[in-house]
C-alpha cells in the first residue's frame, strides 16, 4: 500500500514538471526502506532486510548530491 502511494506521488511530481530522473531520487530511499521494513515484518532473511537498507544509504547521498547542485546553480530573476 505504501509502495502504491510513493508511486502515485512519483507521478504526481512528473505531471508537475519534475524530471522523472530527479523525482526517483527524492523517493528511491523511501521506497528501498519501505521494503526492508515489509521484509522484516514477513520475517524474511536477513539478507532481504540488509539489502534494500544498505542500498538506502547511498540513494540519500545522490538525494543530497543532486540539491547541492541545484541550490548552486545560478537562479533567474523573476
């Protein structure tokens, strides 16, 4: 249910005009800890749990990559 709600928001922000590329990335780390905390809950192995955690990690550091960059870029005067 909560993967299906993260995917509704990632459609939300495209149709907003977020590039799809840059939407991914704010809600990639969710969706990975989403799924290490259903595996934890089925009781899965515990390679299932570390996996999508471990891979969380880095997602949020390319979160973090990607607005250093965009708050760097010069703005246009409105």
């Amino acid at each position: 249910m909560v993967l299906a709600v993260l995917a509704l928001e990632l459609l939300a922000l495209w149709r907003r005009g977020w590039p799809l590329p840059s939407a991914l990335s704010l809600l990639a780390p969710a969706a990975l800890i989403v799924l290490a905390l259903r595996a934890a809950l089925i009781d899965a192995h515990w390679a299932w749990i570390a996996l999508p955690l471990a891979l969380a990690f880095p997602a949020h550091l390319v979160e973090l990559a990607r607005r250093r960059k965009d708050r760097s870029l010069p703005r246009k005067s409105e």
